[in-house]
C-alpha cells in the first residue's frame, strides 16, 4: 500500500501542478485580455482627448465598421515583446494617474509625430496593413508608398498618417489645395510703397494690400564675431573669434508674418497671381516671378496664421519672398548675411545673449537644475523657447526687444541667413578686420540662426549656428519631385527681410 502511494504522488503531484499553472496561464490571459480593452484604457488614461479624437478618426468611424483598439496601435503585435511593452506602459499610465496633473501637460505638443512616434510601433502598422499597394489606391499615394518602401528605414508610418489614429484637422496628409485662399486683412489698400528719406526706422506698405512691417535701422560698424572659448555651451563651429565690419543695412523688427507670406502666395502663386494691379503703380511685373504651389498639410500647424510667424517654407521660397518684395516696393530687400544677423542679435552685446545670465543657469540639463529647478526669470522675459514656450511659436507682444529694437531674434523660430553653412567658416575668415563677409563661395546646406520655441537654453545663445536639412525636412513629402517651395518635417525655421541702405 505504501508502494503503491509512493509510486502515485509523483503523478499526483504532477497532475496538480498541469492544472494550476493551466488555471495560472488561463487566468494571467484573461487578466491580460480584460486590461487591454479600450475601456481599461479609458479609465486610467490621463489623456481624455486621445478617445475623443480617436472616436472621431477613421481607426473608428469607417466605411467598413472595424474598430481599432488602443493597444492595437500602442502595443507591438502579440510575440513581438507585448507584454514587456505592456507593462512598462501600464506603469507610466498608472503613474501619471496618480502622480500628475493633466491639466499641467502640453498634449498639443505630445501629439506631434516626432513625440507620437515613441508610443505607436510601426510594427502593428505592418501587422494590419501589410499591402502598401492595395486596388484604389490614388497615384498620389502610389508614388508616396514607393517612396516609403525606399525609405523604410527613415519613416515611421505616423509620419504621413498621424491623423489616422487621432484625428486633426490640421494634421491630415494631403494637398492643401484650399491654402491662403481665405485670408482677408481688413483696412485701407496701400498704393504705394514707403519713401526712405533718410537712415531712419521706417514703417514699410505692400502695395495693393492692407499690410505694412516696421524696419529698423541698424548702423553698421565692427563687432567680434563668434563665442570665446570659455562661453558655456558653446559648439565648434562658433570660432575661432573674427572682427567683422559691416555696412549700416535695414531689418525687420519682427519676423515675416503668415499674413505677410499669403499676400506673397496670393500674387505669385499658381492659385493665380494679381500681377496687373502693379503694373498701374510703375513696378516690375510680379507675374515674372513664379511663387509657390499649394503646400502638403497645413504649414500653419494649427496654430494659427494672421501675425504668427510663417514656417515650413524653403531658404529658396524665402529667397523669392525677398525677391517679390523688391520687385514691388523698388528697394533691394534680402535675406542677411550671417555677419549681418549676428550683428543684430547681440545690439551691441559681448556676453552669451543680449541679456546678463549664465547659460548653465538656464539649461533645463544637468544635475542642479534637475534638483533645484531651472532659473527662468530673466531668459524668459526675453526668448521664447523651450521652458515657456508651451510647444509651438508665439505671437509678437510677450518678451522684451533687444537692444535695437528687434523683437524674437533669439527664439520663437530660427531664422535663414544667406550664407552657405560649413563648421570652419570663421577659420577661413582671416587677413584682420572683415568687411561684409558672405560666408563659403558655395555648399549644400544653409545657415539658419537663433534657435526657436524647441531649443533649450544652449541653443538660442547669440553665437549659435544651425544650418538647414534639405533632404531630412521633405522626407514625408510624397511629391515626385519633391516641392522645392515647402518642407513637410520642419516646423522651427522662418525669417526675417532685411533692406540695403544706399
């Protein structure tokens, strides 16, 4: 009997242990299945506008009557480490509804593909739309798909349809047709343009518009170009130091206003140019000059147009821009130099920005600040960039001129410059005292200045340099060619028109 107990325990033993971890394997699925609904979701989610756009959107609201459920996109597919994503996902959910204030959390911001992309895995795309070339599909999305199947490394799906999951209407792929089409500026029409007597700030009128910009005047006269070593948060590329002079010029107290770019696209554009209206008033025919073609989304990004500053064009728009411009007011406006924008920025400053202050003190990295917190008083009073400017670029009006007068020349958003970038400019600057440099005789990519509502505080010093990413900012651009009037990934870049004195 002993024997016969001995030799039944071992499969008892076993027996249990099949149908406890059965009963555990059941139970820790449905526990998984019953935490992955979207009502789960919901009720913990800290982010009440994801459902309301996600209802709204055609994950939902389709032709077909299908459902896409949260953790369909913002979880990779089941095998594919789900339940590791799971968890760490779960976590921070719980955590922000426990710990965070949703009212306090810029979801603008975190709604953008570049954030948005780091919580929906291009794999669960892949999972459920696994033919890029399915029957109906437009040449449009044809040529779009096979720039993506060449590229497939470069591109998260949300890049192109964002607006798939989470509905928004200024974030929805397609040909803007309709763009600059609407705008109206109330006020007298201008006949002509502003008369310059003397070297004078000067308030300059569009004609056949309602529109006028100031234009300060900046006396030219030698500065030091470029950061010491020692300035903190310094880059290479902002030296050796060089002493520059260059000539008295004009330059926009604010940078180039939507209202200001439509009237540009109204007359130039191919949704019909209004060249006749100028040829009464003894100006070049502005129909000579072709504009730009309609953009790819909403280059506006929502965030409004009117006095916002205008995005997303191309140094080659903005050059045309210029080249409008002086074709209808007779002055020579341009865009400036490097030399020339530095000059400006600092008003006649030495220190890291045109303001006291360390940049240590301001930068959101580093051990103190995590600690004590970041210093925000005094930078920003001044600039608007990433501590204040709640993800997106602002209005004339919030932060104090700096020394000439000029208003966001650090900050809000960066600014083209004429120049071609390369990092050892200033090291070929040599010979003593620089008269009106130009930067490199040639190059691929542009010199862009002052940094903008994204940068941190290392990024909008005075001596800053950026440059452009031509091919980078049109990779979503499914066009072929691609539009050499409008980037599709760059929403930080505008600028400002300066005007020769002679």
């Amino acid at each position: 009997m002993k024997r016969l107990l001995s030799f039944k325990k071992p499969r008892i033993i076993f027996w249990t242990g099949l149908l406890l971890g059965v009963l555990l394997l059941f139970g820790s699925h449905q526990v998984v299945e019953k935490t992955s609904t979207n009502s789960f979701c919901e009720a913990c989610h800290v982010h009440p506008q994801a459902t309301q756009s996600w209802k709204r959107s055609t994950h939902y609201d389709n032709k077909r009557g299908i459902q896409v459920k949260c953790v369909d996109c913002h979880l990779p597919p089941k095998g594919e480490g789900y339940l590791g994503a799971k968890a760490v996902t779960g976590a921070r959910d719980v955590w922000g509804k426990l710990f965070k204030d949703p009212e306090s959390l810029n979801w603008e911001e975190k709604s953008r593909p570049e954030y948005a992309s780091k919580h929906t895995y291009k794999a669960s795309c892949i999972h459920c739309h696994q033919n890029n070339f399915p029957l109906g599909l437009t040449e449009e999305g044809r040529e779009a798909h096979l720039y993506y199947s060449q590229h497939e490394e470069e591109l998260h799906c949300i890049n192109c349809h964002i607006a798939v999951g989470h509905y928004s209407k200024d974030q929805v792929h397609a040909h803007n047709l309709d763009f600059g089409r609407k705008s109206e500026i109330l006020g007298d029409v201008y006949d002509e343009p502003a008369t310059i007597t003397g070297f004078t700030d000067f308030r300059e009128y569009i004609p056949g518009s309602r529109l006028s910009f100031d234009m300060i005047a900046i006396p030219g006269g030698t500065f030091t170009m470029g950061s010491p070593p020692d300035e903190p948060l310094r880059s290479e590329d902002e030296g050796p130091q060089v002493e520059v002079r260059v000539d008295s010029f004009f330059m926009a107290k604010l940078e180039v206003s939507w209202d200001e770019y439509l009237e540009f696209f109204k007359q130039t554009g191919s949704q019909g140019k209004t060249a006749d209206a100028y040829l009464d008033i003894g100006f070049k025919d502005v129909d000579a000059i072709s504009g730009p073609t309609p953009p790819w989304g909403a280059p506006d990004q929502g965030w409004g147009k009117d006095s916002m500053p205008a995005i997303m064009m191309t140094h080659e728009a903005a050059v045309v821009y210029c080249e409008w411009l002086t074709s209808i007011t007779g002055k020579n406006f341009r865009l400036p130099t490097e030399a020339e924008w530095e000059y400006a920025a600092r008003g006649g400053t030495k220190t890291a920005y045109y303001f006291e202050g360390d940049p240590k003190r301001f930068t959101r990295s580093g051990l103190r600040q995590k600690i004590f917190g970041v210093d925000t008083a005094v930078i920003a009073s001044n600039i608007i960039y990433s501590m204040n400017s709640m993800g997106k670029p602002s209005r004339p009006g919030r932060i104090n001129p700096n020394p000439y007068g000029l208003v966001n020349m650090l900050g809000n958003v960066a600014e083209y410059c004429s120049d071609y970038y390369a990092p050892d400019t200033y090291s070929n600057y040599t010979g003593g005292n620089i008269y009106n440099p130009t930067g490199p005789a040639e190059g691929s990519e542009f010199v862009i200045r002052g940094g903008s509502y994204r940068s941190d505080a290392d990024r909008v010093r005075s001596a800053t340099r950026g440059f452009t990413r031509d091919k980078e900012w049109k990779k979503t651009d499914p066009q072929i060619p691609k539009s050499i009037w409008w980037y599709t990934d760059e929403t930080h870049v505008g600028f400002r028109v300066i005007c020769d004195y002679k």
